[in-house]
C-alpha cells in the first residue's frame, strides 16, 4: 500500500480506526521511518491510540494526544504541538475520532491543509451495526466530509467480525467494500486481515486485493 | 437470516430497548454511556418513537414516570453520578408501583470521580437507589450479549411485578465491542396493565399513579403489599452462572467485568492445580443466594472480586452467613484489576505464595 506521507485515518465510530493507524505507524517505524501519531479523538473515552503511548514510545514512535486523552477526565482539550504536524517531515499518521461528531476537529486545521499533500483514509467494517450496508457507510461519509471540509482519498477495508473472523467474513468485508468503491469513486488501499488468519489462501481467492496484514492491539485480554 | 454484528454494549443496550418495545427514552449525556443515547437519538425516530434529551437527569427521570404511569415502556440511562441525580425520581417511580428500566453504565467514584470503568455503585442499585422502603430488580450483564438480551428481560419482570428495573454496567462493558446476535424478529411480551393511567374515556373509574398516602395506615398497608411482591422476586428471579464450583475450594463471586477477569484467573488457577471455581451472580437483586448456597458446603472459602472497596462482598457474607470465610479483593476509581492479580489473591488463599 503506498500512501503520503501524512495520512489522516477517518471512519464510523469503532470501525478500527485505532487499530489500524497503531499497525500503519509501526510498520513505517520498522522500515526506519520518523513516525508522528496523533490521537485527534475527542470523543471517545476509551480504546483510543493514547492508551498505547508507552509501547508506540518504546518503537520510536512520537505521540501527540488531547491533553486529558487516556485519564479520568472528559475535557476536550488540544495541545499546542498538534499544530506542529503540519510542517513535519515525519510519517504523519492522524487517528480521527469516529463519525462525524468525531471528525469535526479536522474542521478547525482545515486551512492547514490546503497546499497539503495527504492522504485521507475512510475505514469500514461490514459487521458494524450502524454501517452494515454500503449505503450506510456512504451517508457516514458523506456526514464526515461536510464537518471537516476534506474529502477521503481512498478506502480501507476492516471487515471483520472479531475472533469470528474467517474466509466467509473477509469474503463478504470485500464485496462490502467494492461497493462503497462503485458509489464514491474511492479505490480500496487495502483489506486488512489479522495476521494469524490465511493470507495466502486468500490473496489465491482473491488474487486481484490488496492484503494488509495487521496484528490486533486494541483488545480486552480477559 | 439473523446474523451477527459487532457492537458497542452501549449500542447493544440501545438497539435492545427498540426490539423490547421501548418508543420513550428520556436521558440527559454522560460518559461512558453516551453512545446509548447517540445511538437511540438515530433510531428512535425511525421507529416512530420518542427520544428526548431533557435538561437535566432529574427531568428525565420525571419523564420515565410520567411515560411509565400510562403503561408505556420507558427507559432512561445515565452513569454513577448522574444515577445520583435520578435517585429522588426512582424513588418516586418505585413508591408508585411504575414499572420502567434505567441504565447505569458505571464510573469511579465518588462524586465527579472518573470516566474509567467502575463497580462501586453495588450498594446504590441494591440497598439504597433512593429514599424509603422499596428495592429494584437490578440485573448485572457480563458481555456484549447479555446487554442485548437483558432489556427485555428487565422490562418483562418490571411489568410483571411493577417495579423499576435496573441493568447494572460499567463502562467498560458500556465501550467493549463483541460479537451480538439479535433474533430475526424480536417478540414483545405484552401483559394487561389495568392500573395504568391511559385515558379512561368515561368507561372505567379514573386510575391514580401516585406515590403520596394522607393516612399513615394506608402507606404503610401498600408497602408491606409491595414487601410481599418483593418475596416472590426473590423466589422467582434470582439468577447466577456457576463456573468450576462443582469441586470448588475457593469460590470466586464475581459480577460484570470483574466475573469476566475472575474466569481467566480460575482458568489459570485450574492449570495450577488449584481448585478455584466462580459464580457470577446476574441478577444482584434479588442477590443469588441459592447459588452461593450450593456451593457452602464443598468450599473452604469465598472470595468476592469487584471493582470498588468491597460492597457485593457484604451480600456473599450474608449468603455464607459464617460458615466459611469470606475475603475481598476489589481495585478501584477506575482500574480494572488484572487476572494475574487474581490469581495471586486465589494463590494467597491456597496457601501457596503468589
């Protein structure tokens, strides 16, 4: 998957947004490059890319997040580095909140934008409740669009149903995603698939999709 | 076909009260339960229902009584402090006899506290939800699924025994994400309700939903009346989940997210060779006793893990009611506490160092 070097992660609420920027920023920091994540989540109080601050760290890894992310307050508040992203010559990777109540942060650093070469990532996932259908996922879209005034790039597909996951979900997560393609003219940078699941098998039934293989950080272990 | 979808148990709780047949949700925001509201102010209005975010939590528990007392299913959500807010209401909904559900999707305490995860509102659904003699039906959910399949079952007993009816979570159950599967279609149990105040078109005596008695003897006739309906949920409605207890030593009592911690750490005991086994009280009142029961005679002792100070240990202590020994193990003000930790509590008890 190739992708600018700032990438800004958008989606309906628990779509894996997290997960994937987490996957996508340790990827480029083994690769050597200077990474940046940002938690830009002010909405959501928990399993968000600040609760993953030490391990990121330890990989290198920079990480900017609202100022009360990850405690026990419920204040919506930037810190003045979140600006600094934009004149980075780092890896940029921007974790969104979800929806667009999530996304209406993005709406203040519009300006910045302009002149900007990014990529802008809408994420979905099939078994998502809300965003089940492909019609669904466009209106989520479209809702995100208008509260940040930018426009995604290109698709990740996120399709999966948890421990459940298997060839028939990931079979149904693309046919899910292709449409989404057809109604936005969006191209499909990449189907995730849990590491532990048949890569293999799949790029033989699905020769023609991109494959990204993508460990899972945010979890409950109990 | 039904089929399965990932959810948010704040999501599952929303989706849940449609298919139960709840058209009135009065809330007012808090986290970490927002997103049952943000999910029901989408739906609800396309299913021809009624969602209202009031101006306050004690308007909108005003309105589930005012909503309930004509018959209707009512709901209302909130977390620990705005449960407190609510008190007054819940009171007044229980002194009525209104049948409803509230949510309490839990946060560290006290006061403004956290927005991390919680058990320390035990005492609050159980002992004292508000002021006077009265007690709710108070369900504990421990996955995504029973978020889902717990509203129906809160306000089918609710109505049965016209009581409010509470679904104890914590914010960590009201955020996970889980598989849930929901029935094709969801059948809504319906029961006469001649008390309700729906409209009597001059064909009925005019009913009164109140909670208000002029005469001291008559008050205390309709609480010693709702005593009675209160044995009979004791009787009937306790339900628990026991795990490993049938060669048990230690038993582990466990709710909610903590009982999910409590079986990785039996799991991990058993490996060990210790005889650990859990019992997972679901519905906290009426408290299982019959459950703990089972387990006294077989066990050397009990161990109640919370996340609070201790408070559900009381009701294990008065279940076990000295027989064996009783040991808490709890952290709090928004830590979830660790299997490996659990373990090392179950070791301790074991007689074999952590």
């Amino acid at each position: 998957m190739t992708l600018k070097d700032f990438v800004v992660v958008t989606g309906h609420y628990g779509c894996g947004k997290t997960n994937f920027s987490i996957n996508l920023a340790l990827e480029y920091a083994e690769k050597g490059r200077k990474v940046t994540i940002v938690d830009m989540d002010l909405v959501n109080p928990y399993f968000r890319t600040s609760d993953y601050r030490e391990m990121l760290e330890s990989k290198g890894i920079e990480v900017i997040a609202p100022v009360f992310g990850h405690t026990n307050l419920d204040i919506p508040s930037l810190p003045a580095s979140m600006y600094s992203i934009f004149d980075s010559k780092d890896m940029v990777i921007v974790d969104v909140g979800g929806d667009d109540v999530g996304s209406t942060v993005l709406g203040r650093f519009r300006p910045k934008f302009e002149g900007l070469d990014y990529d802008m990532l809408y994420v979905v996932n099939r078994f998502r409740n809300l965003t089940a259908t492909p019609e669904e996922a466009v209106e989520v879209l479209e809702e995100i669009k208008a509260v940040s005034g930018l426009s995604p790039t290109g698709l990740v597909n996120n399709s999966h149903l948890m421990a459940e996951t298997d060839a028939h979900i990931i079979a149904e997560g693309i046919e899910f995603a292709k449409k989404i393609g057809e109604l936005t003219g969006l191209e499909i940078k990449c189907n995730t698939i849990r590491r532990d699941l048949d890569e293999a098998g799949l790029t033989k039934e699905f020769p023609n999709e991109p494959f990204y293989p993508i460990d899972m950080y945010v979890k409950v272990c109990w | 076909m039904a089929e399965k979808v990932l959810m948010k148990g704040n999501e599952a709780l929303g989706e849940a009260a449609l298919r139960a047949g709840c058209r009135h949700f009065f809330g007012y925001p808090i986290t970490p339960q927002t997103e049952l509201s943000a999910y029901l102010s989408k739906k609800m209005p396309k299913c021809g229902g009624t969602f209202l975010q009031a101006e306050s939590e004690l308007a909108a528990i005003n309105m589930v009584l005012g909503a309930g007392a004509t018959g209707v299913r009512a709901m209302t959500s909130s977390s620990s402090p705005g449960i407190s807010l609510k008190s007054e209401g819940i009171s007044y909904i229980a002194g009525s006899d209104v049948p409803c559900v509230i949510i309490n999707v839990q946060r560290g305490g006290p006061g403004l506290g956290s927005i991390q995860p919680s058990q320390a509102d035990y005492w609050q659904a159980t002992k004292a939800t508000g002021h006077g003699d009265f007690q709710i039906f108070v369900l504990a959910p421990s996955t995504v699924q029973e978020m889902a399949d717990f509203v129906a079952l809160a306000f089918d007993t609710a109505e049965k025994y016209r009581v409010p009816a509470m679904i104890l979570s914590d914010g960590m159950m009201g955020q996970m994400m889980e598989p849930v599967l929901f029935p094709e279609e969801s059948e809504v149990k319906t029961i006469e309700k001649p008390w309700a105040a729906c409209g009597h078109n001059n064909a009925r005596p005019h009913n009164i939903v109140n909670s208000l008695y002029i005469e001291a003897k008559d008050l205390e006739k309709t609480v010693i009346e709702r005593y009675e309906r209160y044995e009979k949920i004791k009787a009937n409605e306790q339900r628990a989940e026991s795990y490993m207890t049938d060669d048990a030593e230690i038993v582990i009592v466990a709710y909610g997210a903590s009982s999910r911690v409590s079986r990785s750490a039996v799991d991990m005991a058993r490996a060990e060779g210790i005889k650990a086994g859990l019992i997972r009280p679901i519905t906290l009142w009426p408290f299982p006793v019959d459950a703990i029961e089972k387990t006294v005679a077989g066990a050397k002792q009990f161990l109640a893990v919370e996340m609070s100070m201790g408070q559900m240990v009381d009701d294990v202590r008065l279940a076990v009611n000295g027989r064996k020994p009783v040991s808490f193990f709890g952290r709090t003000g928004g830590i979830i506490p660790t299997p490996a930790e659990v373990l090392g509590e179950i070791k301790k008890l074991a007689g074999k160092e952590a």
